[in-house]
C-alpha cells in the first residue's frame, strides 16, 4: 500500500490507532485482490448510483464563451446528487468485509454525512455521524436527511464547531470503539491507507471519463479540471488522466472574498507543510501552527487541509492548483443554470469557473473537462442569502 506521497501523508496518529490502521490496510489489500469484491461494487455502483454518469457536452455555455468545448462529468446525476456516495459505497462494502456491524463519519456541508446515512440504511447498519455545531445549524436539511435515513447525529461544540474537530470527535470514537467500528472518511485526507482507499474509490470517474472522451471525440480533453476541497472528485478525475503526459490537470481551490483577505480556503496555494488529521500535507495555519479558520462561499471546499497526494502532484508540476472567489464561483452558477438547464453544487461551480476563464483561449479545436461533481439543490438557500447581500460585481455577462 501507499503511505507516502512525496513528503506527504503518512500516519501521524495516536499509538492506539494503529492497530485499526494495520488492519484496515491488510484488508484492503486482500479485497483489491479479489474479484468479487470489485464486481459487488460495480454492481452497486450500477443498480443503486445509476453510474455511469454521462458526459454532457455545454454546447451554448461553450458557444457564447467562444472558444473551446467545455464537458461535463456529470457526477450531480448519481443517486444523493454528488460523487461522495462512490466512496461511501466502497468503504462500506469493506466494512461489511472486516466483519464492523458500526459505520461513523465526520461531515462538514453534510453531503458526506448524507452519503454514509444512506449506504448504512441500504446494508441494514447503524450509522453515528459527527458534525461541528455550527455546521448543525447552518445546514439542517442536511441534518434532517441523515436523520431519515436513520443516522444519529452528533453537535460537536469543541473548538471552532465546525469540520475540522467533527474529524477530531469521530477520529476519537474510533479508537475507543474499533472493534466493531468502521470509520468512513470522506475526502482523500487522513492517514494511510485512507487517501489511497478514497482515491481508488472515486476513480471510476476518471476511468469513466477517459473513455467516454475516447469514444466521443477521438481524443482526450486538453485539460481536466475539478474543484478541490480535501481533493477526492478531483483526485478520482485525475486517476483517469495521471499517465496521459498531454492531459493538463487543473485543481481549484476555494478563494473565498480574495486570497488578500484571509477568507479563503487555498491550502495548496498559500498554506505551509503542517501536521492534521493523521497525514503531513499543506495546512492553513499561523506561525505558531494554529489551524485557522477558513471561508468559502461552498461549505464543500471549506476545510484548512487537502489531500497530501494533491500536495505531491503540485510539487512536481503534473498538475496545476488554481484559485476562484466567491464571485467568480457564483457567476459560473447563474451560467450553467441559464445557458444549459443544469443547477450546479457551488463547489462544483468553481471548476467551472475556471474552465470558463480558460475556454476563450483555448480554441475552438479545444476540449476542456470538468467535474460536475453534485447538483445545487443544497445550495439554493445559501445562493439566495449571497446574492441579497448585496454587490458583488460580475455576473457572467448574462
Ligand atoms: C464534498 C464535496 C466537494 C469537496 O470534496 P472533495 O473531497 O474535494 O471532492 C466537492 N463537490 C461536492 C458536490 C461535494 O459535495
């Protein structure tokens, strides 16, 4: 298994948790080698997700931008509205393997949390989730889904209540309860074997989409873009593309209101090397390593650290992070709405937004890919309250 990138990852954790680690890994490993394994999760991925997703070309958006041709992976189709669910699928199916009756996870926005209640409903599992109180309170439909769903949810006040100490809380659990509990982390962060665990699991977009590229078009995408909280959509397309040299791989980074502002979420493009979570990766932190706060518009992309495989490849330049505002990430919004009937999730909204700055140079022989990594239903209060607090300039030109 991998627990290296570069510098980065490794298993920063606790001595208690590494026997729950050690055996995660061997019966990861074990599973990757069995056939079975893979076509229950294809079957699933199949019968239940709806996979695969379609490639949707964005014929007037690219039009009216006059350059390249601008596709969608449309992860937004799948079952629960977003690409987490390919995940919670895995880690559940490997669950079940290791004999853990128990599922926790952390979530943040809630659509991790959604994502994990859901596939604890379908194997008949109880199913804990952690989220910071003030995430509670700002996302309760979320709250309410997972309680449907028959999940018990946990406000965790410590700290600044919010994603960060849910990862600390449910990190806690597990190490009193791993017996029989097994933790569903949702992003490509955390110690080994998790990023490689995550990574493999969402990398059936990347397959998928390097396929369908080849069969629609002849050729691969000139670049392949996603947007980048923890880094698990963007790490799933890259899979697809990572040994296509020609391929340009773009991850974005949530700017917030402007990186001179402070309030943004870009690890990679301002934080410094730092401990959190159990791996070595890119954190934003202050001099004396306090985790700050971070800001974005999208409570997806708002988390102070990022996969350290992302921290790796942008090291040693096979891929490119790049930074969207709030502003940007909205104008790119109101466009997909208006010029292709797609509601997009905000997160999802700033890859767009920078295939929407790229497209004009490009070329009309271009293509650029992007990652429609869920639907914007979730956001549509959060879209209302931005745009009522009054100018923020730019709005697509439409
Ligand atoms: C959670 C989420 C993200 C951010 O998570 P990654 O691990 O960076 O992919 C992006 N888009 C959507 C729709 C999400 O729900």
């Amino acid at each position: 298994m991998k627990t290296h990138y570069g510098i980065y990852g490794g298993q920063y954790v606790a001595e208690t948790l590494m026997a729950p680690l050690k055996e995660l890994e061997a019966a990861y490993a074990e599973a990757r080698r069995d056939r079975g394994f893979a076509e229950e999760f294809e079957g699933i991925l199949r019968d239940y997700v709806g996979r695969e997703s379609p490639i949707t070309e964005a014929k007037r958006l690219s039009a009216h931008l006059g350059g390249a041709r601008i596709l969608l992976k449309r992860e937004d189709l799948n079952h629960t509205g977003a690409h987490k669910v390919n995940n919670t699928v895995g880690q559940a199916l490997l669950a079940r393997r290791m004999g853990k009756r128990r599922l926790i996870a952390e979530t943040g926005a809630g659509m991790h949390g959604v994502a994990t209640a859901t596939v604890a409903a379908l194997f008949g599992m109880p199913c804990e989730i952690y989220m910071g109180a003030i995430d509670v309170e700002r996302q309760a439909p979320n709250v309410q889904r997972m309680q449907m769903l028959g999940a018990t949810v946990h406000a965790v006040s410590e700290g600044s209540a919010t994603l960060k100490d849910a990862m600390n809380e449910a990190l806690r659990d597990w190490v009193s309860n791993c017996d029989d509990t097994f933790y569903v982390i949702g992003t490509v962060a955390g110690p080994a074997p998790y990023p490689e665990i995550v990574r493999d699991f969402q990398s059936v977009i990347g397959r998928e989409a390097r396929r369908q590229c080849l069969e629609r078009y002849g050729r691969l995408p000139d670049e392949a873009i996603a947007c980048v909280g923890g880094g698990s959509n963007a790490i799933g397309l890259f899979a697809g593309f990572i040994d296509d040299p020609e391929v340009r791989l773009v991850g974005v980074e949530a700017g917030g209101r402007g990186l001179a502002t402070g309030e943004h979420a870009a690890s990679i493009n301002v934080g410094r090397i730092g401990v959190l979570h159990g791996a070595k990766t890119m954190l934003l932190q202050t001099d004396d390593g306090n985790i700050l706060d971070t800001y974005s518009v999208s409570a997806g992309l708002d988390y102070p650290g990022v996969g350290p495989e992302h921290c790796h490849l942008h090291d040693i330049g096979r891929a490119e992070y790049t930074v969207i505002t709030d502003d940007e990430a909205v104008a790119a919004f109101d466009a997909l709405c208006r010029f292709e009937g797609i509601i997009p999730a905000l997160e999802s909204s700033h890859a767009l937004a920078e295939a929407m700055k790229r497209a004009p140079s490009l070329g009309g022989d271009g293509l650029i890919l992007v990652n429609l990594s869920g639907r914007g239903d979730k956001d549509m209060e959060n879209i209302m309250r931005y745009k009522a607090s009054g100018p923020h300039g730019g709005n697509a030109g439409i």
